[in-house]
C-alpha cells in the first residue's frame, strides 16, 4: 500500500501547523543523523524555528562548528 500524496499548502490553523512542525523538524533531525550513521560522514543540521528564540542544532554546536569549518 502506498502513501498518499500530501498537497502543500499553508496550514492556517496555528496549533495545526505548530504540530506539524515539530513532527516534520524531529523527523528532519532524525534523517540527518541516520545519514550520518550509515555513510560515516560529517553532519549538521541547524533550524531556525518561529517558535524558538535560539535556532536547534544536530549533533550540538561545536559539531556543527567543526562540520562547517
């Protein structure tokens, strides 16, 4: 069975669209990382969120430092 696929458009709804971010952002993080793992490369990966005042950082901020460096 496939998956439908999912048409994108604004999500007006503020608490519908702040969930789907965070489910979208865990599972961007989760990628990175399982990308990371099974290549053996370096990897970051920094949001900025408008819920945030500080952006997420994976794996942390001196591995992204070294990563961009």
């Amino acid at each position: 069975m496939t998956r439908k696929k999912v048409k994108l458009a604004f999500i007006t709804n503020d608490s519908a669209r702040k969930a789907t971010f965070k489910k979208r952002k865990k599972g961007l993080m989760k990628k990175v990382s399982e990308l990371s793992t099974l290549c053996r490369i370096d990897a970051c990966a920094i949001i900025y969120s408008p819920y945030d005042n500080s952006p997420e950082v994976w794996p942390n901020t001196m591995g992204a430092q070294r990563v961009l460096a």
